[in-house]
C-alpha cells in the first residue's frame, strides 16, 4: 500500500487525504483536516470503536498521540484505524523501497517516533474486506446516503443582517454561528443555505459578487473544520429593475422553491430535516416544503438554538 502511495507523488499536495477504497466511514473529514497545529506529526489517522479489534488491528492512544499501532493484532474492543489519513508529503521520504506496506512498516515506524496523531470518530462504518460485509454493504451503503439537511437562512442567522450584504468587509458573524455549522456537519448532517438576495433585481450587485461571498464563507468554515454544502439564493424581486430578474418566481421566500431544489439534488432524508430563518417567511417556506421551521431571535446564540433543534429530531 506504501508502493501505491508513492506512485502518486507528482499528484500530492504539501497535504492530502488517503483514504482506504475498500472501507467508509462517515464522518465530518473537515474535522481531521483542521487539527493541523500542535506537536509535530506526519500522519492524523481517523480512529473508530469496534467490538472485535482483532480483524482490524488495536490502535492505543495517549493524549492525541498515537502509542501503539497493531496490524490485525489482538481482540476484543477497541479502537482501529478506520482507513481516513490526514498525511503531510513529508510522509514519502518514509517509504523507501517497494514493496512496503503502510500498515505493518511505514505507520509503526512513525508511532515509535511518536509522529502519528488521532482523533476518534463515531460514524456510521464498514469495511468490505469479508464476503459478509461486502453484502451487508450493498444494503448499508444506499441507507447511509439519504441524511436529514439543516437549511439556513443567512442574513440575520449566519451573519448580522445590516442591508443587502454581499462583501466579505461587511460580514458580520452571529455568535456561535461557526460552531452551529460544525455541529450540523459533526451530526452527519447536510447544511444549505437558501437566503433571498433582492440586490440582484434591485440592480445593487451581481451573481457574481454573491457567489464570491459564498466562497469566502466556505474559507472561513473550513478553518475551523466545517463547511455548507451548498448556497442555494433566489435573484428575483417583482420590483426589480435588472431585466430578467424584475419577476414573480418560486424561488423567492416564502415560495419553497430553494428547499425543494435542495431536495431534489442533494439525498435528503425530511425526517430530522429543519429550516432556521430570522423572519416569518422562512418559517413559512419550510412549512410549504414539509419540513419544521424554527424563527430565529435577534442577539441569539445560533448554536444553541442549533443545539435545541437537535435535541428535538
């Protein structure tokens, strides 16, 4: 497996992920990606308890380090290597020669040296390696890929609603809001946000500049390990005067029309599903689209009320 990893040099970043093709775990990979700092490493390793650790090999831990690291040693339960790796190209250097396996040289090696990092998830988990599970996975897999969505609004939810935002200089973080979306994303949960952005039709900014915040958002997420997994925004507005988007649609809040289309292209599971919106419309949109809506106050802690929400599916 070391061999394979060193055949793809040309195509390695200063850090990737190397995730195992015969297992999947479920899990919010941005959180593994956003422990870069602290004491030296060359690999993070996402870790899963398993009833029987003697097909996988024991994995021990000491703070987040890494202490002992078993191939397909031991029994009973414990923690594994559940096939995610956070690994810094440096890693190459210690390869050497083919054939080398990963597992039984190169991430023992690095243990010893105490350079092998850990964090333990809980996720849903399989690993095809048995003719039993490659069944069983045949039936898991299709469940595990519809999931509940939290569909946000922005304006007044993620960032405080001053008028007609749409550059990163005059965004405003609500408090929490960061760590709700993290939360969302650590649930397993898919995260939208479908805001209305009348500027468009008003003629006071372009696609182009609402996008471009959007990706500025996502940026600013990843940092601390979590992400949307899409905007969805509607440019329409009756009185608007942008030819084209001066216009009565489906799209436009309360209209369901954004939540629908999140439906359609993304596996959403409505059971568990919720809208949090600042203004009736939201509440009203999430309704029309079969889902609860939750009104969102003015000075709140978003992820609290995320919180509450979650504790209610």
């Amino acid at each position: 497996t070391a061999g394979a990893l060193a055949l793809a040099a040309p195509y390695l970043d200063s850090r990737f992920l190397l995730l195992n093709g015969d297992s999947f775990l479920d899990f919010n990979l941005l959180d593994l990606v956003a422990c870069d700092g602290g004491e030296p490493w060359l690999a993070r390793l996402a870790l899963r308890e398993v009833e029987n650790v003697g097909r996988y090999g024991a994995v021990t831990m000491n703070g987040d380090r890494i202490a002992s690291f078993g191939e397909k040693a031991g029994s009973g339960r414990g923690l594994i290597n559940a096939g995610v790796m956070w690994l810094k190209r440096d890693i190459l250097a210690e390869i050497g020669v083919p054939p080398v396996s990963m597992e039984r040289d190169v991430l023992p090696r690095l243990v010893a040296r105490g350079l092998v990092r850990g964090a333990i998830y809980d996720g849903r988990f399989i690993d095809i390696g048995t003719p039993e599970d490659l069944a069983r996975s045949a039936t898991l897999l299709p469940l595990w890929e519809t999931r509940p969505a939290a569909f946000l609004d922005r304006d007044g939810v993620l960032n405080h609603d001053t008028g007609y935002v749409h550059r990163a200089a005059d965004f405003v973080w609500v408090d929490g809001a960061k760590q709700a979306v993290k939360h969302l994303n650590d649930r397993g949960y898919l995260v939208f946000v479908v805001t209305n952005q009348s500027g468009i039709a008003r003629g006071l900014y372009g696609p182009a500049e609402v996008e471009a915040l959007h990706r500025w958002i996502n940026d600013e997420l990843r940092q601390v390990g979590a992400h949307v997994d899409q905007f969805f925004y509607c440019p329409h507005h009756p009185e608007g005067v942008v030819p084209g988007y001066g216009i009565v649609c489906d799209c436009r809040k309360p209209a369901p029309g954004l939540l629908r289309q999140a439906m359609r292209e993304w596996p959403v599971r409505r059971e568990g599903s919720f809208m949090i919106g600042d203004k009736d419309i939201d509440v009203e949109a999430a309704h029309a689209a079969g889902i609860p809506g939750i009104r969102f106050a003015p000075h709140a802690n978003l992820e609290a009320v995320v919180t509450m929400a979650l504790a209610k599916t």
